[in-house]
C-alpha cells in the first residue's frame, strides 16, 4: 500500500493498523517545504506511533495564500511528504468548503490526537474538531524560527526583483 491516499481510500487505513496504535493528525498546505515543517512533523510524529497529514487541495491552498500559491501541485507536495521518515501517512484531500467534510473524515481516521503549533491562529476551531473526534489537542512546538513559506517566497522575490 502507498502511504499517499485520497479521502476515497481512506476507509482501508484501518487495516493495516494495529488496534493499539495512537494515530496523531496533523494538516496543512505544505507548500514549500522548510525546516520548520521537518521539525513539527518530526515532534508531531513523537507523540504518537501512526503520523498522517491531510494534505490541502490545490484549490484550497490558493483560496487560502492567494492566486500564485500554490508553488506545487498537490501531487508533488504529497510525493515531497512521503519521503520524510516522520510521516506515515498522506491524505490528499478534494477541495472542501464546509467544517463537516472536515470533520467527517477525521471522524473516519479516528486520531487519538491532533498535533498543532502553539501559535496557530485557528486553535479555537482545532479544539471543537477534538472534542467532535474524540480527540486530544497537543502543542507540539512554537513557530520554529522565521520559517514560513510566504515569507520565503516574499524573499526570493525581492531577491530576484534586485537583480
């Protein structure tokens, strides 16, 4: 079995887990990849045995980061995820517009716990989602550094605008 799956494929992920396995969820855009996704995967990874990522849609990432986001297609992000030891699994998600697609398929993943950043912006909605899910929340690293993806495309573009 390939560790990219779609949510169409995400029923079969339960058997090929053990029943005692703590699945931790993490998700987001990955876009350009930096050192402070590697650390938070990395961290996340630590708190639990199964890693799985829902990845964003296309779509979503340029609703999300604006019209020349994303950098990579969904497929290249997924391939880029599944290299990193720390991840067990990637779910390339569809676009989804509403909380319960959301919560519908982590519902179905059933993670023992949902892994974020201190910083994060949207923690209040991370929270409910848990508590839907059955879920525990877990700060498993700040904003590590100046890593951001937008701030390095915003560099690299002033870089080049210098030349």
């Amino acid at each position: 079995m390939s560790n990219i799956l779609s949510s169409k494929t995400i029923n079969k992920l339960p058997d090929y887990l053990k029943k005692d396995q703590k699945i931790v969820l993490v998700g987001g855009c990955f876009d350009v990849l930096h050192p402070g996704h590697v650390v938070f995967l990395e961290k996340a990874k630590k708190v639990g045995d199964i890693l799985i990522v829902l990845l964003e849609s296309d779509l979503k990432v340029r609703k999300l980061k604006g019209r020349s986001r994303p950098v990579h297609n969904q497929k290249q992000r997924a391939k880029v995820l599944s290299a990193l030891k720390s991840v067990d699994f990637i779910v390339m998600l569809p676009y989804m517009e509403k909380d319960n697609e959301y919560i519908s398929l982590i519902a179905k993943i059933k993670p023992g716990i949902i892994a974020v950043t201190k910083e994060y912006p949207n923690i209040n909605y991370h929270q409910n989602v848990a508590k839907l899910v059955k879920a525990k929340i877990k700060y498993v690293t700040r904003i590590i550094g100046n890593h951001s993806t937008s701030k390095i495309l915003n560099h690299q573009s002033r870089s080049l605008g210098k030349n």
